[in-house]
C-alpha cells in the first residue's frame, strides 16, 4: 500500500475544518449521553471555555519550568489546590501529568528508585489488589517491579487478610484505590494505611477516577471511608483533572506527603552536550494549553460548582442502581459507593453480553468487563438526563435476550464470550495483540474483533469448551 502523500499545495482551512467534522461522524455520541467512559462532557459551553483557555497557551511547553514562568505559576496553583482538597499537608507537593497512566507509571517508578537508593533493593515487588487500574501492570512491565495481586472478596471487594504476610524486604510500594475501576468500590484504604506505615512501607492511592468527586460527595453529606491524606500511612495520591475535574484532556497530577519522595520521580542528567537537563515526570515536551485549560476550569467551577455536579452524578448513580436492581435477572456487582459500577446476570440463562449487544444496537456505547461477566458505567453529570431512558432501554434489552437465547451465540456476546472464559489466558494475550496490531499497520487499519482471520484450531476447540461450560452452568 502507497503511503499518504502532504499535498502539493496548502489546503483551504474551512475545506480543512469541514474535513474533520465529517471524521467524527461514526464517533460515539457522547454529547448526547450515550457513551459510558473515555469522555467527560458538560455542555458546548464549557467545551468553548476550556478551548479558549488551551488556545492562549498552545504554543507554550512546560519542559522547562524557568522559561514559561506563567506555566509554572498554574501548574504550583493547581497542585496546591488539589492538595488541599485531598487534605494534603504543609509539606504537600507534586507534578501535573499528562494523565492518569502517566501519574501511575511516575508513583512505581518514584519507589522503585527510592527503595533503590535507600535499601538496595534489586528485585522489586509492589502489592496491589487484583482490580487494580490496568495502568499498574503496565507500570511493572515498564519497570521491572513484581506485581503481587491482593484477591477479590466474594463480593469484589479487595481482600487484605494476607496483605501484612505478603510485604518482604523486596516491596517497594502497596497500592490501593478510590475507587477501583471494574467495580467502583473504594478499597479500605484506612486499614491498608495502618500496615503499610507499620511496616514503613509507601503507599500510594489511585483517586485518578475519584478524586475530583469524593470529597464533594462528602461535602454533600454522602458518608464515604477515609481514603486520602487524612489516612497517616498514604504517601502519595494519583488524581486526574481531566476526568471529574472537567478539564481539557492531558491533565492529571500526581502529589506527595513530602518533597523527599518526590525527588525520586525526577530525573537529572548532568553530562548531555546539550547542556544539564532535569525533568519531573515522565514527558519531556509539557503542553502548555492543558496547564491553562486545567487552571481555568478549577477557577470557574469552585466548590459549589463541582458539589453541584457531584449531586447530579449522584442522582444518576441512584438511578441506574434502581433499575438494575428492579430487573429480574440483573444484579450489582460489588458494593459502588462513587460514580462508578458494573453489573452483571444472576440468572444462568440470561447472557449479560447479550443484553450489551441489543444495548449497543439501541445507540448506547458499552463497556464490558470480565470475572465476573458485567456491563460497566462511569457515570457523570450528563447521565442524569439520560438515566431513567437507559434503564428502559436496558429492560427492554433483557426482555429481548430472554425471548432470544441464541443473541448469546452471535456478534459481540459470542466473542467477548470466548476471550473472558478461555483458560488459556496466553492464547488470548496473543490473539488480542494480533488483531489490535493490525490497526497499527502502514497505511491504517481497523478494530474489529468479529472479523479478524480464520480462528486456529485451538482455538474453534476453546470456543467449542466454552458454549459446552455455559450450557452446563
């Protein structure tokens, strides 16, 4: 396949313009409340605001903080502000990221080295609970640390009865998360905290998803566990702007009890030719136009702005609990206390992927998740418009699987099937690698996993085990 040539001669700009509406047209329809994760949308407003905002910094680069001072300036406010909203303390200090995985790589990579410098550590190992974000196994894949799995609960919560028993001299860090994202349960991070500061261990929070929610659902008088800097033993925090902040995407922050441990995230290289070079985090180029959006949106918004918007989220959460509860069939998975949930089938013959797929083709955007089989929500402020007409279409769903047993055979429902029940978890890593791969090739291509090449042998062979273990369950 040829490649893509520049045009000879600069196009028109509206022609342009034009060009890039028409790319969005099979996007998912978040601004009308149809998409379920990835976006967080208020109104064209807000959108315009923030857009305004980015513009007068584009050009801007936080590389080098002496340079764009103003940049500097945003970046310190911002800190302190989110420090103080997780009741951080004097000593509070920390970097804005360009997002959540970039705040996660930066907390295993910070104790990585920091047990390095001060207890030679060579073999490192972090605790985290199996439900942790997947931006953590990343983590330990990208540096080398030993991920050592806290199992779910029966009912999905992280369980930490052996979490004292399984810190060695080789665990850098212990992970704990509010909330965890398949569920929305907030792990209990008070207790973690306890162990972890008793056996001098660090430990980091991943409020990426809750930290621009929590407490403002606390401040709307809903009771929650302690799980920020209040909790003595927690050492740092990961806490995205552009999720429940509302800011423009490529903003995230990650904060620190104290200066010390933040100076293990920091890099320094004295010999370049080029001249000594430091930097905070992981980025080197840092867009100056997500520091001013993110600024810009923090001022706008204030408390009683994003209280308002926890109320909202709130009252959507409070509204698909209803209806899945009132659903013959459905049950809740686990035990969401923020503005995320899932919920999967209590009844054998009713195929929760099913009910995805006739959600999908009714204009929904779904996420799926896996041990145990679910459909997944992050719900925001948009959603409460929207609620109470997917919880009837959600009905409407179910009825149509139960009077269709064979949509479980079929579309999205037969493959997501296969991949979350095949016992060989390697020849499904390989197969999903392969087909997202190929949307990578030179010359572009696409994600589709009900037409990917002709399955192997083995695979017809798991697929065949896996509708004989549904018919039996």
């Amino acid at each position: 396949m040829d490649h893509m040539r520049l045009p000879e001669q600069g196009r028109p700009e509206d022609e342009i313009l034009d060009d890039l509406k028409q790319f969005s047209e099979d996007d998912p329809d978040y601004k009308h409340g149809r998409v379920w994760s990835l976006v967080y949308h208020l109104d064209q407003a807000h959108e315009d605001f923030t857009a305004a905002a980015y513009q007068q910094y584009s050009s801007a680069n936080g590389l080098n903080p002496a340079a764009f001072k103003s940049l500097k300036r945003m970046e310190t406010e911002i800190i302190s502000t989110v420090a103080g909203l997780l009741n951080g303390g004097p000593d509070t200090c920390g970097v804005v990221t360009a997002g959540g995985t970039e705040s996660c790589l930066m907390a295993v990579k910070t104790y990585r080295d920091m047990a390095r410098a001060k207890r030679r550590v060579k073999t490192p190992n972090m605790i985290i609970p199996a439900t942790a974000h997947v931006a953590w196994f990343k983590a330990a894949g990208y540096f080398g640390v030993k991920a050592r799995l806290l199992p779910m609960t029966k009912d999905f919560g992280t369980d930490i009865k052996k979490l004292k028993s399984m810190i060695n001299r080789n665990t850098v860090m212990i992970l704990g998360s509010a909330p965890e994202y398949p569920h929305g349960t907030i792990d209990p991070i008070a207790e973690m905290g306890q162990i972890a500061s008793e056996k001098g261990v660090p430990m980091h929070v991943d409020a990426c998803v809750g930290a621009f929610i929590l407490p403002f659902m606390e401040m709307n008088g809903i009771p929650l566990p302690e799980w920020d800097f209040r909790v003595p033993g927690v050492t740092s925090i990961s806490a995205d702007l552009h999720k429940y902040g509302y800011t423009a995407k490529g903003a995230s922050t990650i904060l620190y009890r104290d200066l010390d441990t933040l100076k293990h995230q920091m890099f320094v290289y004295q010999d370049w030719p080029g001249g000594v070079f430091a930097s905070p985090a992981l980025l080197g180029t840092r867009p100056g136009g997500a520091y001013a959006a993110a600024w810009a949106v923090l001022q706008k918004m204030g408390i009683d702005g994003y209280r308002e918007l926890a109320a909202q989220t709130t009252a959507a959460v409070e509204t698909l609990k209803a209806g899945i509860n009132d659903t013959d069939g459905l049950r809740l998975l686990g035990n969401p206390q923020g503005p995320l949930l899932s919920y999967g089938s209590s009844d054998p013959k009713l195929n929760i992927f099913a009910v995805a797929d006739q959600l999908e083709a009714q204009g929904w955007n779904v996420n799926r998740v896996q041990n145990p089989d679910g459909i997944h929500a992050m719900v925001t402020a948009k959603h409460n418009e929207v609620a109470e007409t997917y919880v009837n279409d959600l009905k409407t769903a179910v009825a149509s699987v139960r009077s269709n047993p064979d949509l479980a055979n079929s579309g999205s429902a037969a493959t997501y099937g296969m991949m979350a029940h095949v016992p060989l978890r390697g020849m499904v890593k390989t197969r999903v690698l392969d087909i997202f791969a190929e949307m990578y090739r030179a010359g572009g291509g696409h994600l589709d996993l009900d037409d990917s090449a002709k399955p192997s042998l083995l695979e017809r062979g798991m697929a065949r085990y896996v509708r004989w273990k549904s018919r039996r369950s």
